[in-house]
C-alpha cells in the first residue's frame, strides 16, 4: 500500500480520516566534520487538506530541514533520519529516487525564497513550467505543455501571459518571478503546497499581493500548505495552525489564534514581545529575547530555551537545565500544546507582561 | 568609560547653537547612465535614482527614510556619505556643501558622516580581525595616539555589548547579530555626528533585531548622533524614528511626524502601504486584514511616467496627475506634515471603492468595444 498512493493516479482523490500529511516523529541529523548537527529532533504535525500550517522560527531552528524532508531534497548519503512522514497516506522517508520524483512536483510542489535562485536563467519562463507539466504528463505535447503554462501564468495574475511566458527569468521584476515559480509548483494540481519563506524577499505591497494569491488557489485548489516564515504577521493572517520551532524541536503547537494572543511558551511570548507593533507606544523600549540561538552541534541540556529564558525561576529547583519538557497540552487542552515546564504558563506570562508595562 | 568616548564631543561643536539642521538636503538628484552596448558606449537613457529629493535632519534626531525597492532609499544615502556622485542638488552639513567637495576635501567631513550597512556578512573584511576593523578608522583620521587605539577598540565592542577580549577573532567567530554589533562599533568609531543606517536590522533573525535597535536608541541618546534610518520594515521605522520620509520612484511623496505619517497618511501610497503590513493582532479576528490592492508593478525609473509618478497605480488618478506633478505641500495646519498629491486626504475606504467599481467598469467596457471591433 506504502508506494500505491504515489503510482496510481487515482490516488489523488485522497479520501481518509487520516489528514494528508502526517509528520510523526521526524529526526534528522547532519554528520559534519566538527560533529553530529541535531537540526530537527523528535517534531510531529498534520496537515489537513485545505488548511495552512504555520511553522515559525528563528534561522537555524530546523524549519526549513524539516520540510526539505518532507519533498526528499536531502542527500541520503550525507543525512541521518528517522520517523515516519506520510504524504496521502504514503510513506515517504527514505522512498527511492524515482518514486520521489514522481511525488515530488505532482502530489507535493515547493516554493522558496529566492526565485531568481530558483529558476534557470538561460531558459524561458514558459518553457521550464511546461517541462515541470510534461515530466509529469508524458502524454501530454509540447503545445498542450506550452499552453497549460501560459493558462498557470494567466492564473497567478501575469500581465499578457503569452508574451511573458517567452522572457527569461531576468527579465521579470521580484514580484513576478515570485508569481511564476508559484505558476511552476501548482501546474500539476499539487495537495501539498511547501512555502519556504515565500514573500521574505519582497516589497509589502508585492507580498500582499502574493499572499492574496496564495490564499486564492488553496481555496480553488483545496491543497495543504505549510508556510515557513519567520514574520508573525504574515502567519497571524496566513495560517489556521502554528509550530513554532526551537532548536530543531516543536516547543509550541496549536491554533493560530491561541498561539499568538495566548502564548504559552517563554520563546514565542519573547518573540511577540520582542517585535515593534503598530499601534504600540513608540516610546517604549523592545524587550529582545536575551542571548543568541542555541548551537546544534551541542544542543544545551535540558529545555533548549533554558540558557535564554527568564523564567526559570519560576520552576521548582534546576529542572530547567536538567529535563526536557515534554509537547503537553497547556490549560486550554489538546488544541495548544508547549514544551514547558512552568505549570500555569499564561499566567506567569502574562503577569511578566504587566510587570515590563509598567517599569 | 564611556565618558572618555563622549568628553570630546562637547567641545568640537561650535555650530550648534544658531538652530540650523545638522543636515539640509535640497533638490537632490542621482542619475545613473545607460549605456548602448557594443564599441561606442552612448549614453542611450538614465535611471532617475533619485530625483529632486529635499530633506533635512535635526541634531540628535532620527528621520527614517521607507519605501520599496527601487525607490532610490540606498541611493539617497549613499549620495549622502559620497559614495555616489551627486548628480546635482546640494546636501549642507554643519554650513558645508558636500556635493562639490573633492575625496581629499571630504576626508575631514567622512569623521562626522558614518554608515551602517545592511548586509553584516559582505561589510567586514573576512581577512582582517576585529581589532583591524574597528582600530581603522581611528587610525586613518589619527584620533588617539597610536599606542591608545587597543584600549579605545576595546572600549567601543563593550560598548555596542561584545566582550573586548575578542579583539584579535575574526568576523566568522561571531553570529549574524554580533557581526552588526561589530559593524556599528567601527561607524561609531570616529564618534559621528550623523550616521546613515542602511537597513540595519533587516538581514537579523526577529529577537536579535530587538537588541540591535534598542543598542541604537541608546547610542543615540548617548552621544547625540543623528540618524538617517533607512528600511522597508514600515513598523521598525515608526519605533525608531520621530519624523518619517516616504519615498516613491525616486521622489519623496510623503514627510512628517511618526503621527501623522501613521495615523492620518494623506497620500495615497503611504496609504496603501500601511495597508499592506501584516499585523500579529490579526490573529484574534482570523483572516487577511482589509488591504488596498495597488495594480501592477512599480514603473522603470528610466521611463518614469509624467506628472505624479505613483499615477499609473493610483486610483484617484484623474487627468491632472498626468500633467502636472504634484509638490510637497503642507497638510492643513501642521507645518511638519507634507504630502505630494493633487488630492491628498485621509483615507477613506468608500472613495476607493467607488473608484474600484469605476475602473472595473471602464475595463469591461473597453473589452467589450475591442469585441465589438473585432466582430
């Protein structure tokens, strides 16, 4: 059953209770010459299709290697991992290459940061979508291909998409390369949709325009997106579902509403706290998050936060430093898990909150 | 300790009492040439970086300069500190036009100006530790006696909060954050006047851009240096900065107080831009946040269109902003408030409506006339 939902076309009409994507358990580690890099440890989170999954981090906290897993881009030879990650119910850690190649871009698309990086200067724009429809639909002509890729262009709002689809890549502006790399990931219909920082490069107006588009072809399409950001701002209106990351480990999971009004791990109240909001009183000093991210060649003992955090005083004894918390559900149960060890969190946060206020 | 940085500065400041800006800079233009390709190089068109951009920033106070790419906010600065040659207008400081002024004649002015650069990685000398990089400066303007510029290095990095034992590392021994310490350190070296920070905090990760501002906010109340904050982090700027320039295509459209730029924005593009920041208090209502949607893309800077530069995506634009272009006038009774729009006024979500439903309508009718053409 493990490879059917990838070799049967079929398999895309996913019907289960099982949500489409399933990351269970996901470990990977990076042999170096200085020692074992531990980028993601023990992460686990769903996807349903439909929904948007927000994955926020600092560089460095394992965001972007967990989804690299997920679309296969790691070198086997160079990478140590485990778990299991289920794509439409198929096994997909360790899947041979041709297998992967036929998920990847069909069930599974990626966009990333850097389009100009990640479009081939010497070819047309139009042409590399076409190749990105035709590796997939070997039935299909040259012309259907070339076709498709102009309707795709049209569709993430390209001006005159037949002419445009003849420039190369340096000839169109940020905005646009952005549009047709997003043009090239959804040619094939994927369910799953990865965002790897897909608006950090771009002007306001142009990521709102980008996120409106986005948001436009889940609700057409019904694909899962994962979006990996670091700017809560763009989650707080992108995403139903938050991970917030730490040092290669999920320290904070739930709704985005929860998450962001009602945080109950030091790390993300640190994050909140520490970025100048708009209606915030200009006048007021910012409160950074102390120190620098935590290395993984040797991650700290205990809580990856503890060397960071400012309320470990507030844990009975040097639990901090000794033990790992455990993801558990907060006071508000299930739907909001953290990895702390304070026992009433929100309080104390929000106690701390009124405190830095009024000094 | 830090006394012995700020004692000198005192003294070396004869002008300030006669309540000129430190910084006044008129009718600034930039423009780069193109050129043909082939043997003959001809100059075939220019970019109109910056064109006629007029500013001017007070003693110890911040301007913050926003805008999106292109807008010739990088240009603006780095015509400031000479980097570029400007094409013509005048930039007074402290009673001294630079614009003319020879390298050799601006060597004794560069002591005053310094620059905070974007990128912490490609501004410091791989090759060269962090006593080089700072320690330069002070001796290329000889400021301390040659045997005192250890001990004034290590000063500064305690200063901008890094250990001043780490003198003799090199720049890849410090994370993303500790590099840009590193880097204000050597612009704070010759104890400027005025310092241009070119998106200081925009290549750092969110909790350490925190530390990097508030280090600036009390270098600058510290020793009284002026900033010229450039960023397109709009929400970054309206901490740091009590007077906000906004510029478009290589024009400033809109200059005032944080308030009013923030609150009341008369023209349409700050407007718009406003709109478009997403907001983390989003995520209590769920969803997008009402934006205004700006059609197309910015114009070419070699072509820019006639009259009001941001007509081609406005949607107030009526006939006139083809013709003439708007100037910087005040807004109703606030002398610091300035817009540059034929029909500047506080947003108001029914006229863009309205003119939404026009302009639709006007599409479908001239689809609907090509058709009839066609048939």
């Amino acid at each position: 059953m493990t490879t059917s939902a990838v070799a049967d076309p079929t398999a895309k009409e996913w019907t289960s209770d099982e949500p489409f994507l399933v990351v269970d358990d996901l470990t990977v580690k990076f042999p170096t010459a200085d020692g074992l890099v531990h980028a993601v440890t023990g992460l686990s989170y769903k996807v349903e299709l439909g929904k948007t999954l927000g994955i926020v981090g600092e560089s460095g906290s394992g965001k972007s290697v967990s989804s690299m897993a997920v679309v296969g881009l790691h070198d086997p030879k160079r990478t140590r991992m485990s778990g299991s990650i289920r794509v439409g119910g198929a096994e997909v850690v360790w899947l041979s290459e041709s297998k992967m190649r036929r998920l990847r871009g069909n069930d599974v698309a990626m966009i990333f940061q850097d389009a100009l990086a990640a479009l081939h200067p010497f070819y047309r724009v139009g042409v590399q979508i076409a190749e990105a429809y035709l590796s997939h639909h070997p039935k299909a002509t040259k012309r259907e291909a070339q076709q498709k890729a102009v309707s795709m262009l049209d569709r993430v709002g390209i001006p005159q998409p037949d002419q445009r689809a003849r420039d190369f890549p340096h000839q169109f502006s940020g905005g646009m390369r952005q549009r047709a790399m997003i043009a090239m990931a959804l040619v094939n219909d994927p369910k799953l949709l990865f965002a790897d920082e897909p608006t950090t490069a771009l002007d306001v107006t142009v990521q709102a325009q980008i996120l409106d588009l986005l948001q436009e072809l889940q609700r057409d399409f019904g694909s899962a997106i994962v979006f990996i950001t670091h700017d809560l701002g763009v989650i707080a209106e992108m995403a139903d579902q938050v991970l917030v990351m730490y040092g290669g480990r999920a320290v904070e999971y739930g709704t985005c509403k929860d998450i962001l009004t009602t945080p109950q791990m030091p790390y993300t109240w640190g994050l909140l706290e520490s970025i100048p909001e708009m209606d915030s009183d200009p006048t007021q000093r910012l409160l950074p998050i102390a120190g620098t991210p935590p290395s993984l060649l040797t991650p700290p003992s205990g809580c990856p936060f503890h060397p960071r955090c400012r309320f470990t005083g507030d844990v009975p004894g040097d639990l901090c430093e000794r033990e790992l918390p455990e993801l558990l559900p907060g006071i508000e149960g299930v739907r909001h898990l953290k990895r702390c060890h304070l026992r009433d969190s929100a309080e104390v946060l929000s106690r701390a909150a009124t405190s830095t206020r009024e000094s | 300790m830090t006394e012995t940085i700020a004692s000198d500065r005192s003294t070396a400041d004869p002008s300030s009492a006669d309540g000129s800006p430190l910084l006044e800079v008129t009718d600034l233009v930039k423009y780069f040439p193109v050129k043909s390709s082939g043997v003959i190089r001809r100059v075939i068109g220019q970019v109109q970086a910056v064109d006629g951009v007029s500013f001017s920033v007070g003693r110890a106070e911040s301007l913050g300069l926003v805008g999106e790419s292109g807008c010739g906010k990088t240009t603006t600065g780095r015509v400031l500190t000479k980097l570029y040659e400007p094409t013509s207008g005048s930039m007074v400081f402290e009673g001294t036009d630079l614009a003319p002024l020879s390298a050799k004649e601006m060597l004794p002015i560069r002591k005053d100006v310094q620059m905070i650069f974007q990128d912490p990685y490609t501004s410091l000398n791989p090759r060269h530790t962090v006593g080089a990089i700072v320690g330069t400066p002070l001796q290329v303007h000889s400021v301390v006696p040659r045997n005192k510029v250890l001990s004034r290095v290590q000063e500064l990095l305690e200063l901008v909060g890094l250990n001043p034992e780490h003198y003799n590392r090199y720049p890849n021994e410090f994370s993303g954050g500790q590099r840009q310490r590193i880097g204000i350190a050597r612009a704070l070296a010759l104890q400027p006047k005025l310092m241009i920070a070119d998106e200081p905090v925009s290549a750092l990760d969110v909790s350490i851009q925190a530390q990097v501002i508030n280090l600036l906010q009390d270098l600058q109340k510290e020793f009284d240096i002026a900033f010229l904050f450039i960023a397109h982090d709009l929400s970054v700027v309206r901490h740091f900065c009590p007077r906000v320039a906004v510029m478009y295509l290589g024009k400033i459209v809109e200059i005032g107080d944080r308030e009013s730029i923030y609150r009341n924005a008369h023209h349409p593009y700050t407007q718009a831009l406003l709109s478009a920041i997403p907001d983390v208090s989003q995520a209590q209502v769920g969803g997008r946040r009402e934006r205004i949607w700006l059609e197309g893309d910015v114009p070419s800077p070699i072509n820019p269109p006639s009259g009001c530069r941001f007509r081609t995506r406005c949607w107030k634009a009526q006939d006139i902003c083809a013709e003439q272009e708007p100037p910087l006038l005040q807004i109703g009774d606030n002398p610091g408030h300035q817009a540059a729009c034929h029909f500047s006024e506080p947003y108001d979500s029914a006229i863009h409506d309205a003119a939404k439903i026009t302009r639709a309508a006007a599409s479908r009718a001239a689809t609907e006339s090509d058709e009839a053409n066609a048939s």
